[in-house]
C-alpha cells in the first residue's frame, strides 16, 4: 500500500475538519503510486461556500519528487483548468482558503473525486476522446497566470543517459547505449517557436478516467509544465498507440490525431517536427526508466520498468513517424 506516513483516526478527522465538505466517514488507503501517500476519503459532504456537495475525495501526503514550491502551480492549474469545464479533480481548499496544508512535516491536498476507470488497452473511440480533451485542455489552459518549465526536457534526458554511462546501460539491454547519441540529437532540437500552453506531458492511460468511450478525469499533474503543445500530444501518442508487444497502432493514432485536431488544427510547423518531437518524447522515458533500474537495488521488492520499451518506439518513430502526420 503506497501509504508512507500513517495518520491515525483522529488526526484524519481533524484534517478533514479543517475543509468545509462535511465530517469524516473513513479513509481508506490507496495502493497506486510510488511517490506519495493516498487516502480515499468520504465525508457526510456538508459542502463548501461555493456548493459542492461531494462527498469522496483523494487526500494526498507529498512524501518525495515533488518541489513544495511547484504545489501552487499544479493545484492552481486543476482550479483554472475545472473553473473551465475541463475533466480535471477541483483543489479542495481549507476553511482559511488555502489549497494545501502542513501535516506532519510534509504538505497535504484534499482533491475532488472523480469517477471512472483507466483503460487497459485503449480503443481507437477512447483515443479520439482523449485527443479531443487534451486539444481543450491546451486551449483552456492559455490564460492560466502560472509558469512552470519543464524538467524533464530534451537536454535534461540526454543528460541523465550521458551520467548513467554506456557501460552501465548496456547491462540493461546492449542497444541501450545507443539512445545517448539520439539524445544528444534531441536535445538540439529548437521547440521555442512552437505554440505553447500549459500541457500535463504524463498523459498515460493510468492517468485518464473513462466510462466507456467519454473521459471523466484527467490525473496526476506532477509533470505538468509551460511548453509546446505538440510535445504533450506526442507524449500521449507514445504512451497510447502501441500494444504490449511495441507494435505501432495505426487506428489509435490516427483516433487520437483526429480526436485532437477536431478541437485545434496543429500548425504545419508542428506536423513537420512530429516524428521529431516524438522521438525526443520516448527519449525521456528511456532516460528516466533507465536511471531508475539502474538505482534500484536488485533486492528490491519492487517492478522495474523496461526503458527499451521506449526505445522501441523511438525506433519506429525514426523508421515511419515522417509519414504519420501527412496530408
């Protein structure tokens, strides 16, 4: 159970009473993620000045990975991003209006509940949905007042590929050592000129809620950055158009294109550096996925993610991404 910090009954309760949604009925740990502590809560959902009348929420303990400084932009971004309709969870804030408090040491949000599931293989209808959301997203997110820039950018994977060493990524897989060379090349790649908005750059399908082909939640906006928008798209083309065994789905990408460009028509600079853009977004999962095998001892009671997954689909985007966008 990914909860770190026990908080006992009573010290729930309290926290829950410092937020105007009701009392505490239980709390119940969440199993996902790896970073921080998750609570299911439900309350007698009294609700709030401004009327909601909720009564399940996610209460998060931010146990590591995350910049206390960065929690206003993430938790202002998902207010903005609801206040305009998008199917983000709304900041809960405190009785003094505050959307995150101090907790045993460590900072704590009360976020709306959202329902629905994550889709285990997406379907091209799923896809198209969730281009189309993202497409608003972008577009609802160009007023936001925030900033944040992106740490996990192009130069930033090459440098995690150029410390973690050829030697030691090719214990991993030896065509691992080969993706330093294709990040270098990444890393040169001049995006500045691109249109920019507030993008979520994690759009994995763990982190969309659907009832069936209609998105109920988007999730986990820990990456979330100022940056081109295509980057966010090609993000979530790499993470959803491909099936277990790395074979390229073209109905799903070309749904989530589709899906996306219903709402906001890519600009022929963006179509130009797709595969580009692509490339360099596998790039940053092979780097991160890398340097966490790497890091994790062998011992460790814990999955590790295979950083050639990515690789791979770098290499088709080498091999036909020129050609996916034409037209």
């Amino acid at each position: 159970m990914a909860v770190y910090t026990h908080l006992g009954a009573e010290e729930l309760a309290q926290l829950i009473g410092e937020y105007a949604v009701g009392e505490l009925v239980s709390a119940k740990g969440i199993a996902e993620g790896v970073s921080n502590s998750n609570w299911l809560v439900e309350t007698t959902g009294s609700g709030d000045a401004e009327g909601f009348g909720g009564t399940r929420f996610i209460l998060t303990l931010y146990e590591r990975r995350i910049d206390y400084a960065d929690l206003p932009y993430f938790l202002g971004l998902l207010d903005h991003l609801a206040s305009k309709g998008c199917p983000v969870p709304r900041t809960m804030h405190d009785r003094s209006g505050a959307s995150w408090r101090m907790v045993e040491g460590k900072a704590a949000a009360l976020i709306e509940f959202l329902p629905g599931v994550s889709p285990t293989r997406p379907t091209p209808a799923q896809a198209r949905a969730v281009g189309a959301v993202l497409a608003n997203l972008h577009l609802a997110a160009q007023d936001f007042p925030g900033a944040r820039a992106n740490a996990m950018d192009f130069p930033a994977s090459a440098a995690i590929l150029e410390a973690c060493g050829a030697e030691a990524l090719a214990t991993i897989d030896p065509a691992l050592p080969a993706m330093i060379a294709a990040a270098r090349e990444a890393a040169a790649l001049d995006l500045a000129g691109l249109p920019q908005s507030q993008t979520h750059t994690d759009l994995f399908p763990d982190n969309v809620l659907m009832l069936g082909d209609r998105v109920t939640g988007l999730i986990d906006f820990y990456f979330a950055c100022t940056g081109p928008m295509v980057l966010d798209l090609a993000v979530t083309h790499a993470a959803w158009c491909f099936d277990g065994a790395n074979a390229y789905r073209a109905d799903c990408g070309a749904a989530l294109v589709e899906g996306y460009q219903s709402v906001r028509r890519l600009t022929p600079q963006e179509r130009a550096l797709f595969a580009e853009v692509a490339k360099g977004a596998c790039l940053r999962f092979v780097a991160s996925r890398a340097e966490d095998w790497l890091d994790t001892p062998d011992d460790a009671l814990v999955t590790r993610k295979d950083p050639m997954q990515f690789a791979r689909r770098w290499q088709f985007y080498q091999d036909h991404g020129a050609g996916l966008l034409a037209g």
